[in-house]
C-alpha cells in the first residue's frame, strides 16, 4: 500500500499531537485520545500522514467540530495522505 497514491477523508473523532510522528506533526497539537491512539497507529501502518497537523495555525483556527454553543471546538475530522502525494 505505501506504492499507492491514497486519500482518506476522515470523520475521525479522534484527538491527535501529543505524540509526534512522520505522520502527525505538531500544529493544532491536542492530548491524544484513545481514538487518536487508534487513528495514529492506522496512518504509520499504511504510510499515511496528515497535512494539516504540519502547517498552519493553533488547534482552534484548524477545528473541525463546535459544540452547539460555539464554547469548544476541536479538530477530529482529518484529509491523510500517502508519502506519494
């Protein structure tokens, strides 16, 4: 699968940064959740990274979700793609 050109859009729910890889990088950076843990050992098993965790701003520019009352915001949803792309 690391020959392959891949792109996976995913609804994730899942807290990433704390824990630093070739495939997640330290911008937006929250603590890793349990589905985080799972999300990160997924993109390493497939050669997969997440571009947005290498460039831009804080984890709130970069939110993904808001709760309905605008008070939190978190980035859980994720475009990861192959070292080939």
């Amino acid at each position: 699968m690391r020959d392959a050109e891949i792109c996976v859009l995913a609804d994730a729910n899942a807290l990433v940064g704390s824990e630093l890889s070739q495939a997640i990088g330290p911008r937006g950076a929250a603590k890793q959740c349990d589905n985080g843990s799972l999300w990160h050992g997924f993109l390493l098993d497939h050669g997969l990274s997440l571009p947005a965790t290498f460039l831009g701003e804080d984890a709130r520019s970069q939110a993904t979700w808001q709760n309905g009352d605008g008070a939190s915001a978190r980035r859980i949803d994720y475009i990861a793609l192959s070292e080939r792309l």
